[in-house]
C-alpha cells in the first residue's frame, strides 16, 4: 500500500454576472491545470468557498471536475453541516469515482475532542469513501495530532490528513507519530510557505491554492524535491513566497486567488460575497502587482494584463525583480 | 417608534430516534413557553443549531414556531451562507409574519470589518423585513462597535442589534453610542450572565439560552428590573447564575440545554452530533444535578427526574441549597 | 471584621528631564488626591510602571506616598521577581505601615494554575502583611476564580482580589463563589469600564487610573452607589467613558493617563519608555481632546490647556458636549 | 563581513539549599558544555530565568560564564526593564568581551510596533556592544517582520535576530526579507523542533535550551547541516524531538530541563519559583523517562538514574526504543 501523494488543486468558482456558477469557465479551468501536470484536484475545499454553495451546487462543482480531470485523481471536500449529510455526500463522492473525501473539523461550534474523535470514528464506520481529515483550525475545530493518531491507528478508512494549520511544529510531529506504525497515510502539507521543509521532512504531498494559479511553479517544487534537488526545490520555493503572500494577503481570502485566475485567462466573476469599494480598489492593485511578477516569470498569458514598463512590486527594486524572475524562468522553462 | 424589547426564548430543536426534526415535541415546546409568558420567540439561531439543519429543516422549524406562536413576535435566524440565499430566506420570515430576522457576523472564512460592512448595508437595501446584527464573536466574525454604529445611523431596516460576545465594556459601549443618536434602535443582550447588569444599564431586552428552559425565570427577572426592583432582580440572576453555569458548561453547546428541556418534560432526542461515552456520561451527571436543583426551585414538572433524597450540587452543601431554593421559590411563586 | 473597600488610586511616576523620579512631584500629586477625598492609594501597580522601576526606586515611590497619605490606608504593589523579594518587600510594606500589599501573577513565563496557588500558599503564610490577589490576565498569568476561591477560603492573610481582567463574568463569579462563605473578603474591581455594574452587583471598591487624574468622578461614583442613587450612579458612569476611553486608548499605556495627569497641573515628564514619534504627536492630540472636555467638566485646572473656543472631542457634536457637560458639572459641583 | 553563527547554548541556574545561586555548579556547567564542543554561550535568557534573578545575579551569572568560556563566544542576555537599565548593562556586557547581547521586546505591558521600532533604535544608536533582537512573544512583545527588516537595514549595531516564536513560516520570511539586502545579519533559530528545518532553509545558527543538556546531539544535527548530510541531520532532528518534547512538556518551564541537567550529573537545586505537590511528581516522572532515553542513547552519565529494566518512554514499544536508540548511538559515536 503506498501513501496517497503529490499534489491536488482546488479550484476558485467562476461566478457569472448573476452569481451563479459559470460552469464552462470551471470546465475549461480543470482541463487547463490538468493540462499543466497536476497530480490531482480537490474541489470543495476552502478556496473552492464550499460553505457559500448550496448542497446542489457543491455536487455540480465536483461532477464538472470529474468529467474533466482525464483520469487523475479526485480529493473531493465533504464538510457537509451534519453526520447524515456528510455521509450522503460520501456516497455521492464514491459513486463518481472519487479517489477520497476531504472533511475538516466540525466548524461554528466549538466541540471537545473527544466528540470530534467520535465524529470522525462515525463518519470512518459508515463512509463508502476513504477519507483524508482536514486540520484547518483558523477556520474550524482543530483536531489535535493526539486524536488524528488514533484515528489513524484505528480506522482503516481514514487514509490520510491534510494539514492547514501553518504550524511546522505540528506537521512535523504529525509525520514522527503517524508514519512510523502506519507508513501507508498519507501527510499532505495544505500551505504554500511550507510545502519545501514539508517535503525534506517526508510529507507525501500537498494541496495549495497557489496550485490553481500557478500549477507549473508547485508541481516543479514537487518534483525537485522528489528527485532529492533540495537547492532546487527550495529556490523556487522562496519565488513561491512572493506569489503566495500577494495572492493570501488581499482581503477576504479568496479573493486574492481570484484575481490570479483571471490573469491566467479564466473569468472569475465577482465574489458572492461583497466586498467594499476600497477593497475593491486593493485587489486592483494586488492583480496589477501579480501580472507583473507573473508576465516576467515568463507567464505569457499574463503578460497582456502587465501595463508597466518597469513592473516593481511594493518595497521590491527592479534589478531584484529582474533578478529574481530570470531565476524563475531558468527554473521553470528547462 | 419604540426598540424590539423582552426576551426572545430560542428551542433546541427536538429529534426523534431517527436524528429527523420531532415536530410534534418541538410545537408542543414553542406552546408551552408561550403559556410561560415569554415575550416572543428566537429560532434559528445558535442553540436552535441553524447551522447542523438543512436549508429545508430551518424553515420547518420556523413555520412550526410562527403557527404556535399565539401572536407573540418572532425573530428569526436567517444567517445562511451567501447573500442571495440569506435574501430568500428574509423574504420568507417576512411572509410568514416575523418582526425580524436575525443575522449573525459571517462564518468559517475570517472577513475584513469592511466587508462584513458591505455585508450587511446590502442586506439591508434589499430585505424585506427589518434585521438585528448578531455578535457573535466565538462562533462566527465579530461586528465591532463602529460598524454596528454606522450601520444604526444609516439603514433603517437594521432595527437593532443582539450581542452574544459575554464582554460587558462592548455591551455599555454600544449603548453608549448608539443610543443617543438613535433611541429605537433595540439593543438585547445575548448572554445570562449579563443579564441583570445590562438591564440595569439600558437593555431593551434579551435573547437567552436559558429562556427555553426556565422561562419563568428569566422573566422574572426581566419584570423585576423593568419595575425599577434592583434588589429582586438581582437576587434572581445570582440563582440563574447556577442554573446556567451547569448548562453551558456541558460538553457541546447546547447539550446541556437539551438535558434542561426533558427536565421540563419533552422529548428531546439525542444530538444531532455524535458525542463521546464519556461525554454523555458527563451530560448524565450534569442532568441528574440540574434536576435537584430545579425540583428544589419548585419546577414540579422536574421533580421526578430528582432521585436524591438530598440534593446536593457539586461544591454546595445541603443547607445552602435549601436556603437558596426556598429564596428562589418565595421569588418565584409571588 | 468588614472587608477592604472603597477607591485606592495608582499614581503615575513623574520624571524629571533625566529619566529620574521627580520626588517633589509625586510628593505633591499624592497630597492633591489626598485632597480630593480618595479612600486610600495605589502605588507601584501597573500603572506606577513598577515593572519599569529598580527596587530601590520602587521603594522610594511608596515610601513618599507613605509620607504624604495623610493616614489614609495604602495597598501597595509587591509583584518582585520571586518569593524571596517579595516577602523583602512586603516586610517593607509592613513596617511603612501599609494596610496591605497586591502581588499579580506570576508575568513574563506562563505557569500552571497549581504552581500559581503555591506561589500564593507559600506567600500567604510568611508574609507579614495582609495580600490582595491581582488579577490583570493580558499583563501576567490568570489567577483562576477556582484557585481564588480556594486561597480565600484557606488563607487568612489573602483578604481580598482586585480584577483587572475586563470580564463582567468573572468578577460576577467571583462575588458569587466567595462572597457567601467569607463576607470579609474584598472584592474590587481594576477597570473603570465596569465601576458601575460591579458596585451594582456587589463590590467592595476599586482601583482606577482614572483616580489619579479625575478623583472627583470616581469617588462620586462610589459615593452614589454606596447610597443606592442609582440613577446618578450610572449617568456619571456614561460620562466616565468618554475620559477613561480617551486615556486608555492612547498608545503605550499608561501615557494616556500622563496626559492627563499634566492637564490636571503636574508636570509628569516624558515616558521612560521610548516612543515613535507619530505617537508623541497622538498622545499631543489626545491631550487637546482631553482638555477641552475635563475644562467643560468644570475642571478649571485643566481649563488653561483647552486652546479650542468650541471643544468638540471627535465623533460628538458641540451640542452633545454641552449637555453631557452641564450634566456632569451639575453631579460633580452639589 | 561574516553573520553571527552556530550554537550558543544556555544555561539553568543552578540553586542550593537557600535558593541562591550556585556558584561552584554554574562554573562547572559552563566547563562541561565548553568541552562537549558548543559554539558558545547564552546566559541570562529565558532559560537562564534572567527575570527572576536581581541585577546583581545576572552580572554574577555572566561574570562566572565568562571566567568559564575558554574563549568561546557569548551572547548575553540583557533585557532590563527600563532604557537606561539595559544601556547600563549592555557596557558591563562590553568592558566583559561578550560577542553581543540578545535583548526581547519589552515584557508585561503591551506596547505598538512603532514604540518597539523606536526603542530598539535608541539602543542601537546609544548601546557599545552588538545587539541581536530576541522575538519570543509567548513572553513578551512579538517584534514583527517589518520592523526587524527596517532594524536591520537601518542600524549597523543591530546584527542578528533570535527567534523562539515558534513560527517556521516567519522564520522563513526573515530569512527572505532580510538575507538578500543584509547577508551579515545573523539568524538564529530558538526553537529545537525547528532546528533541522531553518537550517535547511538557510539559518546560521541557533540558541536551544536543549544544548544545555545533550549539547552532543545538538551539535551534531548542527555540523550535519552544515556538511549537507541532510539524511543525518533530519534522522538526528526526529530523534531530539523525543527529548525536547519531554523536557519542554513538563510543567513550569525551564523545570524540565532542571531535571535534564540533573540527569548529566550537576545539581541543579530546586526551581526558585514553587511547584505544586502534584508537579513535583510529573516531574519526577518525566525525569525517569528522561533518563532512560539518555541512558539507552549511550550518555552514561545519565545511565545511574535509569531505574527501569525495559526504559519503555509512554506510547513507544521498547522494541521501537532499541532501534531508536541504536541509532542514535550510531550517528552520536562515530
């Protein structure tokens, strides 16, 4: 039995003038990051914004995604509000051919523990789906590496973990605990910055929203790292961090992400959530930033949105910038 | 124009065996409190557990409490997941008749203020029907103070505001801003603990947990302090203090206020959530004292759930409870 | 045996242009609010900067507050660095004469609740003067209402607790845990926000910053509620908002309240504490706002600094101003 | 220009019966790591319990350290509680020889950015010695990225940085911040789980209070990296954990690792601070796991205290501590 492993992209939900989902820019979308060598998708995580979908919505993102992955792999988010609505999503899940289900800790309430161990021990008793336990706690119940270890040890229908907590500390003993009594789960690392230490400790993969943007540039750090080029693997990684930090820091995650598709050619539409007029005006900013960076990474497609001469991201030199992209495209186009 | 006043008594939504909405027990219940006197009712919210049902579930839930409701004004809980659907479900509580809904800061995603300032200034343009700012601080965004203050001066559908972040300088704050420049805005306080405090410096009312279980209570306490009874009211709330104390501190919110309802005589289900052996021996534990000390109090209804001879709660001796529950009753029963 | 109670103000350490305790200063700022009927005095808490003094220098501060007390009682602050300071400096406080000493948690490492209750055991039964426990959680570890309520109830030498915690809850809790099994246990509260509701529920007294700089207010206050004036109490809490919110939201507490010490006719010198120059220009500005509302207030001494014909503090309307202020004088003057 | 680099080890302080300092013990510590091939040395840090000893005891424990160092450098604490009090010591540190002094954000109160900024540039523009700013905001005020960048660009005096806030994705954005534009600015890692990854990622050192104990295993994960033996130094890293978690988990740091240095064979006394009952067991408890895992990985000093037969630390199989430990000794002895 082998680890699941690589990388799954989620995906932003392009939304139409009316806000509802523009289901050929989705298609299109999928299509294209699989056309850029991810491993596999996973829809319906936290950028694919599930909680703002309704429950028909969610299974129409992911029937789309299945029908245009081309055979790789599914990690399909199941977070659904209650134990019976999970497991019905399960089914639907399984019945598609999904590889696994993601589900992060219960969310709004705050729970113990133990009922959260309890929770997962039903879910895993009754799943026709494996399931990979999502730990995400800025935005739900963390679940402690205590009872992840567990649950790993105990249930056999529990394949794997994804880890969102941007706690290194925490991966780390994740990966020490677990691996060595069950080296057949899967430890994926669900943030960008530490996708390069992740991977030299011995994670198995990821999911990252910079994925969806940028596939060529996570899938590179993957394979770098996989081959044991540590220098490689962690120079482009440091390239990464810019990217990341724009797209992760413009207000109201997902929005960031948003704006890097659109650059990648895709209409995203505007957030079902709204935003205000001056944040409206900063993510114009972010997006005029990130072209730049991304037109001389060599991202052709982007390079139509880069209206400035010198592009020079806040607080960054133009040499640097020259410098720093030259050593991008090195990288990425050998 | 005078402010949303009283105290809206929210339901914990009874199951039956099968984790399905037990409608019969859960009309009976709205029927019941009714005859106690509770001003008007709350579902929906929090410990109505709005967020483990489904779209369709929540408005059974609320149509059920309109049709018992015996013309005691309703505020519903109309927090879904997305603008549009949050709209939907206005325009529904407005032809079933509500005074308002209520809606809470969003959830899961952590949002700027500007946005969730956004948020609410569009939902406010386009309900129909007048809304109260639910805080919420632990479960979903907070509102601060100056955003609820913008709002209240600038869109009459926002009507007033229910505040559940335990923090009595936010409370008085929020008086003290608001008030003066809008005296019908309706500030209710959303926590037990503050009840008797708020009041005394200006609630308009509340929305309390422990309405659906003692609602002779908290009425009572809500008349004494509207009568200018400083003393009573006050003496009151400490004995709340012990009741509520005992609820919210069993595992999983609202757990402990499901045992506090088959207390007062209904069938209540198991969770909708499964919760640990341990949990629900600690829940078991919890009921059994909750019962002497409501049987003490006089709630006959209770009296046969207390099998001790000598009721005695954790850390209390015998004598003190006797004193306290024959103060509460001499309360109660004038 | 009556517990301690009433109002003990903090000072603020004057310095002199170089960096040194300006004795006469203090000397003199003791002796003003000795003259404007305060209960007792507060030196070397959080904001006498005890933390920033050298223990000769925080002897010297208490020894002059001994000198100029005029025989009212002095808690002083006793929170050195390990047991064996502390109890030299409680000697200290014994011999001066002190009616007790306050001592926080332990600061700067977080402990266990259990070592923090033999920290106060082992105090308690060497001290040679009576302890008040201080609670200030966003300073130094939490004293827990549990462990409070076990020293009070063991140890004869802890008489009383003074809550700096913000937390309405808490205190609330506390009254009601200890209050009924040691009546003689003091219970003050430390946050000005709060005087009201906590003399409404049950407190002995306080410490106030805002004593040192408005010591008529908060003595009105306390004055008010002890006489069961309610509704004077709580029309002269509103408006100790305004001043308090103004000090304490000034950066790098405590300057907000050196500001208003010089406004009240004491030359405090500059900070011991470095600030950035945008802060010196904040704090300039806070000193306007506050001048212009304490010279309204009837304050005359304050009145020489309020340079505005118009004295408009941002966010309220002249008109207000006046009226709050009529208000306040009319309380303030009778 | 070469930054600051390697291991700079701190000590605990050792007490004798009366709770002073132990002179002849501290001596002979600082001997014993000098000999075990440390870099060098730390004192008066958080480990080193600076806060809790008078001024004159941190002077005494440098002077000692000094006097012990055989040469090698020092990195000294010196966060006094006022300007003039670290200048002050920061001389003392100078007319000693040490390399540089290692100053935290200011403690107990809570202080801006820019008040922190403006602190840190008097020192650098006033202080005779070197300067490394130590971010540690469990303890006290967290000094943000920006500001350590501008620190560092901006003042010559100002070196290096510490940091023990556990945050690899900060870590990562110093190093990338920083590194490009000042290449002789040390960066050292404070936090032992993070050892392997920081210096992977490009950090020059580290200050961990386990080198006090098994400065061995330290050093070695140290010279491993610094090969590019990156298999070593993560198989080493993995292995420290056990340790680290053990000690760091005890509770009332640095108590856990008083037990450690016991363990080596020193007497550190008992902790200046009291422990309840119940602690002084777990400890107890945790020592004896702790010397088993050293004495099975071949430190024979520790072996005399390894009471048990089969040393099986909670949740490992002892068949999973003979591999362990046998290659550990493997790695450690060649």
């Amino acid at each position: 039995m082998t680890p699941l492993s690589g990388i799954f992209v989620p995906n932003i939900v392009p939304y139409d003038a009316k806000r509802r989902i523009n289901e050929d820019e989705h298609r299109r979308s999928v299509r294209w990051r699989g056309g850029r060598g991810v491993t596999g998708f996973y829809p319906n995580g936290s950028m694919g914004e599930f909680i703002r979908l309704s429950y028909e919505e969610r299974k129409l993102v992911l029937k789309i995604v299945v029908e245009e992955a081309g055979g790789r792999p599914i990690l399909a988010g199941a977070a659904e509000p209650n134990v019976d609505l999970v497991l019905e999503m399960c089914k639907y899940c399984a019945d598609l051919g999904c590889r696994a289900v993601s589900i992060t800790g219960p969310y709004y309430y705050k729970l113990t523990q133990e009922s959260i161990e309890a929770y997962f021990r039903e879910l895993a008793a009754k799943s026709p789906i494996d399931i990979v336990v999502y730990n995400i706690p800025v935005f739900a119940n963390e679940i402690t590496v205590p009872v992840l270890k567990r649950l790993a040890l105990d249930c056999p229908r529990i394949i794997g973990t994804k880890d969102t907590s941007k706690d290194m500390c925490r991966f780390q003993m994740t990966l020490h605990e677990i691996k060595g009594q069950r080296p057949d789960f899967g430890i994926l690392i669900g943030w960008e910055e530490l996708l390069c230490t992740s991977l030299f400790m011995g994670a198995d993969g990821a999911t990252l929203s910079s994925g969806g943007v940028v596939p060529e540039v996570v899938m590179k750090i993957f394979r770098e790292a996989k081959a044991g080029n540590w220098n490689e693997a962690r120079r482009v990684q440091f390239k990464l961090l810019d990217l990341f930090t724009l797209m992760v820091s413009a207000p109201n995650f997902p929005e960031g992400f948003r704006a890097g598709y659109e650059l990648r050619g895709f209409q995203a539409g505007h957030a079902r959530f709204p935003l205000s007029e001056g944040e409206y005006v900063a993510i114009e900013d972010m997006r005029a930033r990130l072209a730049c960076i991304l037109a001389e990474a060599g991202f052709t497609d982007a390079a139509l949105s880069c209206r400035c001469k010198n592009p020079t991201p806040a607080g960054i030199e133009p040499a640097d910038v020259a410098a720093i992209v030259r050593a991008v495209l090195e990288k990425l186009q050998t």
